[in-house]
C-alpha cells in the first residue's frame, strides 16, 4: 500500500447503549477494546484505537465516545447561547456549546462526542434497530449533522427479532440522511465492513483511494485468514491420519492403546481448536471445550462417540457404532484386516464377546503378531468436519459477541444419500443405523458438508502408511510430499468452505 494514503479518522457516536464500543471490537478485532456492559455510560471518555493493514499500517482511526444523552437540552442551550438576529452555521453554533461553561457541567458529556466528531473527518452513528424512533433520536442526528462532517448510520441489532431497520432507514431518509449500513456487530454479514467501506467512500470522496485500498486490504486479510485455518486444519488431519500406536493382541493392551489413541486425537484437534481461535483473534472463551459429552450439543459430543459422527450426517458401520473400539481401527499388519477385526475386537472388550460368531472366533484366532491402531475414517471425516463448521462459525462472528459459539452452531443438515456410504461402512458390517432422519430440528444451512472432499481422503490414505508424518507425540521430520500433501488438502478444503 502507498505511503502517501492519508488516514482517516471516525468518531462512533450514537445514544448509550447501542453498542458503539462493541463496534469498535468487531472492526478492530479485538474482544477486549474497551468496556461493554448493557447497563448505560459505560464509555465515559475517547477512547481511539487504529485499523492496521497487513504490514501494520494505521491507516483508519476509530474514536469510542461516551453516549449522548441530552441532546435536547444541547440544542435549547445553544438557542439560549445564539442570539436570534446572529447568523451562524452548524460548526460555529456548536463551538459556541464548547466554549460555555456547560461544556464542563451539564453538557460535559456531550462536548466530548461533539468535539470528538468536529476533529474527525466523519461520524459512524449507531443505532439499536430495536429501539422505536424517538424524538431524542432525531435531536441527537441535529446536533451531529451541525457539526458539518459526514455522518453515516450504523444499523445494528439487525438480527434481533424486534429489529424494525426499515423504520429507521425511512426515519432517516426524513432527515436527509440515506446512506446507511446494516452492520450487527454481534454476527455482522460477510461483507458488512466491504458495505460500510464503500458508503463511507461515496461521503469522502477525498479519502476514496485510501477507502479502496483498505477495502482491498481487508478482503486479502480475511483471505489470508481463511488459507490459514485450512492449513491448520490440514494438518490436524495429517496428523491424525498418520498417527499409529503400536499394539499388541492383549485385551487390556488394547483398551489401554485405545484410550491412548483416544486421548491423543482429541488433544490434537484441541489444539487446532485453539490454533483457530488465535488466528481469527479470539479468546479460548469464545468456543470453550467440553470436556464431557453434553446432550443435544452436537460440539460438546466426544469426537469418537457414534452419535457425534451421525449428527454430521456419517455413515458408519454398525459394529463399529456398538463397539467399544469406536472409532479406532486396528491394522492387522498380518493378513491385512482392519474394520472387521476392529469390530469384534470392539465387541470382546465390551463384554459381548460371547456372543459373537464362529466366524469373528476364527477371525480372531488368526490374528497374531504385531499390530497397529489408528484413528478410524469416520472419525476423521468428523475432525475435518468440525473444524470446518468451527472456521465457518468464526467467520460470521463479531468480536463483540459475548457468548461462546456452541450455541450458534447449527452444522448439520439432511442426512448423506445411501450411494455416499464411505468405505468404513463395508467390509461385512451391517448398513449404518442411520437413526431418524427427521427428528433434525435445527436449521439448516447451506452447503453442510457430510464427508471431506475426495481428494482430501484419498491423501489421508496414503498419510495411513507414514506414521512419520504424524507430529502427534514427537514433531515430524521436514518432509516435502507430507508439505505438498497438506498444502493440497488446505487448497480443497478452502474450496469446500
Ligand atoms: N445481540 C446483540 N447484542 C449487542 C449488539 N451490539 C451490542 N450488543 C450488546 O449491547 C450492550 C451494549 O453494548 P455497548 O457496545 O457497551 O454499547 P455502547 O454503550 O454504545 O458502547 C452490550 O451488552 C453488548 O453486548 C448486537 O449487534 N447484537
Ligand atoms: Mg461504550
């Protein structure tokens, strides 16, 4: 970006409330900017903090400022200060209000926003879109239009259901104001800052070239973000495939290398988890983890449990759901068995051993030697999967948003045609118990993914047989096709999300 653009400076002014400081978070990106509290005047001084580029340039200004909140009383009290017969215009009427004694009593409040507002090149107004349209509304634009620099209406709380945004663009157009932008600063729109960006252009035109280049900016910058996390979650997914836990025939053994397994996976996606969180700058708090399965919260579902990988709509085999093994498989480096093996193996440590067949009794006796356990495919697909959901769910949320994401998410949608049964589902099992299908309250959004894409499982096959690739327990040596590979899972991943 040039040198030359000139920065810009914006106050964000509007009745206490109405969320201006949670719009400085969610354009700053930090969660932290400042105090954010329902009760009122929780802003009580300027607070400014600057929009970086990429390379760290201030280039925006933004200006947190106490609420307004007698305007009405600002405005009878500069008809007092301005005799009739004298003529004065906006900006001169409000250095009268400044340079009274009020401004340090009465007024102090309002002074600050309004001088605020006077050495900046414009005013984000923001409105809670719930709130009616009020006469004190209307006498607080009065005395910031007066000011004589632009003022552009910030719509937010547009997603609430008592949001009436279409009262307020009229209200608005009435006082000659018709650019506005619909921005929640809780879960703004994809393009919410791209809008506000472009409306803020067409009002300075002289600050337009420095507009556009942080319109560009920000859309590398939300790229880059987005090419990162799928990175990241690439090489979750290497790392998971790839991971191999020698074992032996034992019972006990097994258990043990099964729960170790276990253990192992789910620090590891944690860590994505966390890895996520950072780059898309927000608190462990933002999505905290589980640590035990909770009913009817599809993210606090424990990865290796059949009924997390069905509520992302997998197909698994029905030995593998009942099994004990769930979700671990154990390669029969001998004979070359896995899922079946895997099955009953699952059975014996559940206690049905007994109950299984001849046929499982022989399967068993032929297993001998060394063995090894891995992360199973449905389990990996729902790594992927989570992730996915997780990226997407970072996506649309602000940095004002207060509660933690589980309850927003809603990654789930029909469940997978038959014909996409993925390859745990054969080896003799059974067809999957898929549950019902209709008892899908949640709403459904588009494009929910059922399994990674193609590409990225073919990769993971091959990452089965490299258990150096896996940095789980000891970083991997540097090796260039496990680079090449998890660059070209992050690539199909960036196109499925
Ligand atoms: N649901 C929702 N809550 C919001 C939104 N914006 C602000 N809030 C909440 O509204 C309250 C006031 O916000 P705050 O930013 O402190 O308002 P300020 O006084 O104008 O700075 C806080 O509890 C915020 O979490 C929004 O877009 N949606
Ligand atoms: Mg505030």
């Amino acid at each position: 970006m040039a040198d030359t653009l000139a920065s810009i400076d914006l106050a964000v002014v509007g009745h206490t409330n109405t969320g201006k400081t949670s719009l400085m978070r969610t354009l700053l990106r930090d969660e932290h900017f400042g105090e954010v509290a329902d009760s009122p005047g929780t802003t009580r001084h300027v607070e400014s903090a600057q929009l970086l580029t990429q390379d760290r340039r201030p280039i925006l200004t933004l200006r947190d400022t106490p609420g307004l909140e007698d305007a009405m009383g600002a405005l009878d009290y500069i008809e007092q200060l301005v005799p009739a017969d004298e003529r004065l215009d906006g900006p001169d009427r409000i250095q009268r209000l400044l340079d009274s004694p009020e401004s340090a009593g009465r007024f102090e409040q309002e002074c600050r926003v309004l001088s605020t507002v006077l050495a900046t090149d414009a005013a984000l107004y923001v409105i809670d879109t719930r709130d009616p349209v009020l006469p004190k509304h209307k006498d607080e634009l009065l005395l910031l239009s007066a000011c004589g620099r632009p003022v552009l209406p910030v719509l937010n709380f547009t997603r609430s259901p008592q949001a009436d945004a279409g009262a307020w663009r009229e209200a608005l157009a009435r006082l000659g104001l018709h650019a506005t932008v619909d921005f929640d600063t809780v879960a703004p729109a994809l393009d919410g800052e791209v809008q506000m960006l472009d409306r803020l252009a067409l009002m300075l035109d002289q600050h337009a070239t420095t507009l556009q280049a942080l319109r560009t900016d920000l859309d590398q910058q939300r790229l880059k973000r987005l090419q990162d996390a799928t990175r990241l979650i690439a090489d979750l997914l290497m790392d998971a495939a790839a991971l191999r836990l020698p074992c032996s025939q034992d019972p006990t053994d097994i258990a043990t290398i099964t729960l170790s397994l276990r253990k192992r996976t789910r620090d590891r996606e944690q860590d994505c988890v966390h890895s996520l969180l950072k780059r898309y700058r927000f608190s462990k708090a933002a999505f905290p983890h589980h640590p035990l399965p909770l009913e009817g919260e599809r993210w606090g579902m424990d990865l290796f449990s059949p009924q997390a990988l069905r509520a992302f709509g997998i197909q698994i085999g029905k030995g593998l759901a009942t099994g004990a093994m769930a979700g671990a498989t154990i390669d029969v480096l001998t004979g070359g068995l896995s899922l079946g093996a895997a099955a009953l193996i699952g059975a014996a440590i559940g206690g049905t051993w007994q109950g299984a067949n001849q046929w499982g009794k022989r399967l068993m006796s032929r297993l001998a030697g060394f063995t090894e356990m891995t992360v199973d495919d449905p389990v990996l697909n729902l790594l992927g999967l989570r992730q996915i959901a997780l990226v997407r769910a970072l996506e649309l949320r602000g940095h004002a948003a207060m509660r933690p994401i589980e309850g927003d998410l809603t990654p789930v949608a029909s469940p997978p045609q038959p014909a996409e049964a993925p390859a745990a589902a054969d080896q003799g099992d059974t067809p999957a118990d898929q549950g019902d299908p209709t008892d899908e309250s949640a709403p459904k959004p588009a494009q929910v993914l059922h399994r990674l894409p193609t590409d990225v499982q073919q990769i993971l096959n091959e990452a089965r047989s490299h258990p150096e690739w896996s940095s789980i327990g000891e970083a991997p040596a540097p090796d260039s096709r496990r680079d090449l590979l998890v660059g070209q899972m992050a690539q199909s991943l960036f196109t499925a999300l």
